[in-house]
C-alpha cells in the first residue's frame, strides 16, 4: 500500500493563520483563540535571559499547559479581573514569518511581533519579539501545539503586566 506524502504547506497559509489568531487575540475572542490549540497545547513566556531555557528548570514568566490556559482565560475574561477592566486594546503586527522544520504533521514556525498595549491612564507600551510555534496539521489549517513568546527587552520591569496574552 502507498501512503501519500503529506501535503505541501506554504508559508503564505502559515502566515494567514498566524494573521487571524492575532485578530483573535486583538479583538479579544480568547475563546475562538482557544479553539485553534491542541488539547496538549503549551503557552511559554520565558525570561529574556534564559529565552531558550526549559520551563521545568527555569522561572519562566507564563508557562501554561491546556487547563492553566483555559483558566487564564476564564479569569481575563471575568469583568472581576481588575487587571484587563476595561480591557488592554492591543495591536499585532508580525513578519519575517518562516517554516523552519517539518516532522510529520508538526511545522515548527519563526515569526516578528511588534504588540502595541494601550490602556486607559497608562503610557503605551510596545512589546517586541519573536513568536515559536510547534503547529499541527489540522485539515487544511493547523492548531498550536505550541506557542513560545520571546520578548526582546532587556528590562522587563518597564513593560508592565502581562496580564493579557502576548
């Protein structure tokens, strides 16, 4: 029997996912956000010195498997969570988006981000950094496995909370 290679995968496909979670996100749909994730799913923020360390050997400043993301969201979306009422309006722009590996129905993804996060009495803040993804075919979509943010600032004291997902 022959089984088929798998499909070709393009980064402009790659790139409109990506595109469209970050509307999600912009748009604070964090429960159609939700829906694009694996029920392994994985959300990383580690330090910005250790942007490669391992999340069980190192204080990582988000590390949430599927359940913690989901109550992470339950609980931004609560009108109870002082640290997202009203709610951070924020702006995405990413780029330099590659494929950098294929293993089977997993594609592991490199991008840029720019997150603008404008919040009432406060200046605006930029986050800047790359965004690593581990996706899964799904069809002809993907859902994240994995989802890694890497902020570049050296301080991150100045950035305020990260109350909101990145």
């Amino acid at each position: 029997m022959t089984v088929a290679p798998p499909r070709v995968i393009t980064r402009a496909e790659v790139e409109d996912f990506l595109y469209h979670e970050a509307a999600l996100l912009d748009e604070w749909k964090l429960n159609e956000w939700q829906e694009l994730l694996t029920d392994d799913a994985a959300y990383y923020v580690p330090p910005n010195d250790q942007l490669e360390g391992d999340h069980r050997t190192t204080l990582f400043l988000v590390a949430d498997d599927r359940e913690r993301i989901r109550q992470r969201i339950i609980r931004v979306l609560d009108p109870n969570c002082h640290a997202e009422f009203p709610k951070s309006r924020t702006r995405r722009l990413i780029s330099n988006v590659r494929i950098v590996a294929r293993d089977g129905d997993l594609v592991t993804v490199a991008a840029n981000f720019v997150c603008y996060r404008y919040r009432r009495y406060e200046r605006i803040r930029e986050y800047v950094g790359a965004y690593r993804y581990i996706l899964r075919c799904a069809g002809d979509s993907f859902r994240i496995k994995e989802r890694r943010v890497l902020i570049d600032a050296h301080e991150l004291g100045t950035l305020g909370s990260v109350s909101f997902i990145l």
